[in-house]
C-alpha cells in the first residue's frame, strides 16, 4: 500500500497509523454529560486517544463512555473563566506533557422570546456559549504548542510538531434564530470565535472550526444549564429522519483529526440539510 503520510507530516500525526488516527492524543471535551458531549468522548476514544479529561456538570459522570486503551478522566464542569480553563490545561501539561485537541460541546439555552429575555438571560447565554471557546482560544494553543517524548501511560505517543485542533459545537439556531434570542446571539459570537482565531492561530499548525448541529435525537431535548429553556431538536431536514449524536460525534473525531489537515475556520453542517431547505 502507498505511504500516504504527508511530507510535511510526522508519522506520528498520520490519520492512517494503524493503531489510531488520534493515537496519543491528549483531549478536552465539555458538556461530557450531555448526548453530544458523551458521543464525542467515545469517538475520540475509539480511534486512538490516550486520554481524554470529559467535563460533567452532573451525576451523568458515572455514564460516561469507557474504553479498553483510552484514560477518560472525569472532571468538574469547567466554568468560563480564565482560572479554571488555565487549572485544566496545567493539569493535562503536568500529567501528560501535552495537548491535542479541545471541544466546547456544552451548551446553554435562554427564554424563548424576546420579552422573557432579561440581560442576565444574555449574560449567561454568552458566558456558556461564546465565552468558553474564547478562552479556549485564548489559552489551548500555547499548551497544543508544546513538545515531548513518549510519556510512561497507556496509548503514549511522542509529539514532535505543533498540532492541535479546536472544536467548537453549536447549533444552526444562528441560521434560523430558533432557539430564542439569547441562544441565537450567543451562537453567532461562537462563530465569531472561529471565524477570529484563524488569524489567532496563523502558521502555528493549530486549527479552529465549529459544528452547526440540528434535529439531533438526544432522547429528548437538552436542559439548559441556567434552568430556563432547552435547545430545540429541530426537524428532519433532507434526509427525512432525526440524526443521532454518534454522528456529530464522527465529524467531532474527524476535526480532530489529521484527515481535516487544510480545514480551519469552516463551520461544518450536521443537520440533515436542514438550513438548505
């Protein structure tokens, strides 16, 4: 079979390594205790990943995805704030050495109209969805930067080039301004985040890009975290059937991967082809 390693790529960072295409990777994943955040857990961990620190805000923690070579570390929700996302990147740098890929994939609703949306309702809104993937941002890449040999853990890999990929997960509410005011402002700011960190992260090898998700079945709609909405499931779109969680799950785990190598600043659609009808 032909070497399809990318010159510039190390064999290290090759999606097509038999052992896994994010064989060695240190992750991030919050909202690890929602659908999509738990469906993206175990993505991660099925192809390859050495460890993966999955914030919760919940009893779900005990429901977390598990696997056979994958350190799922189960850790307190991560609150959209300076300290705590710089407390979680020196714990994964201190224990590991490095840091490869971090998904936002906890989200927040708000009232449903206009008139029932206080400025507290947008405070929060944008804290949870706009916020976290700024300091994301702001702090992941310096840690996705960093080098080092072959730690002494399970799936250990060395790094030796700056990789990394950042993931943000939303919602086409941005498109269709169905999830209220709030919720639909604070997904645009997380597209912002996206859109602003391709200059951010320019010619450092480190990617940004966000999932516009919509008509996922999560076995019910997500409660949002500031108790006052849910995030609406959406229709069927194209395809005529809901989509699952899993599904957003595989194009979390592509992101991540060096098969979108070229991609960043790009909001990929799992919707159905909803927004397009």
């Amino acid at each position: 079979m032909a070497d399809l390693t990318m010159q510039s790529e190390s064999n290290h960072f090759s999606p097509y390594r038999a052992d896994g295409k994010l064989y060695g990777f240190v992750c991030v994943v919050t909202g690890a205790d929602q659908p999509i955040g738990a469906a993206i857990v175990a993505e991660l961990a099925a192809h390859g990943a050495a460890s993966i620190y999955a914030c919760t805000s919940s009893a779900n923690a005990a429901n977390l995805p598990t696997s056979d070579t994958a350190q799922t570390i189960h850790y307190p929700h991560l609150e959209p704030n300076e300290h705590s996302t710089l407390a979680l990147i020196d714990e994964a740098l201190n224990a590991f050495g490095r840091l490869d890929v971090w998904v936002c994939a906890s989200m927040s609703a708000g009232p449903g109209t206009v008139t029932a949306t206080t400025p507290s309702d947008l405070m929060a809104a944008f804290e949870h969805n706009a916020l976290s993937p700024f300091f994301a941002l702001k702090y992941a890449p310096a840690a996705m930067a960093k080098m080092t040999a072959k730690g002494m853990y399970g799936n250990a890999a060395p790094k030796d080039q700056s990789y990394g990929s950042i993931i943000i997960v939303t919602s086409t509410a941005c498109e269709k301004a169905s999830g209220g005011p709030a919720f639909t402002m604070s997904c645009h700011s997380a597209l912002g985040v996206v859109r602003s960190g391709v200059s951010v992260l320019r010619g450092t090898g480190i990617r940004i890009n966000a999932i516009s998700h919509s008509g996922i079945d999560m076995g019910g709609e997500v409660k949002a975290t500031n108790g006052n909405g849910t995030i609406p499931v959406g229709g069927k779109g194209g395809l005529e059937r809901n989509g699952s969680p899993a599904e957003v799950g595989r194009v979390a785990g592509f992101l991540a991967s060096g098969f979108s190598s070229y991609i960043t600043g790009s909001n990929l659609k799992v919707d159905g082809g909803e927004s397009v009808l």
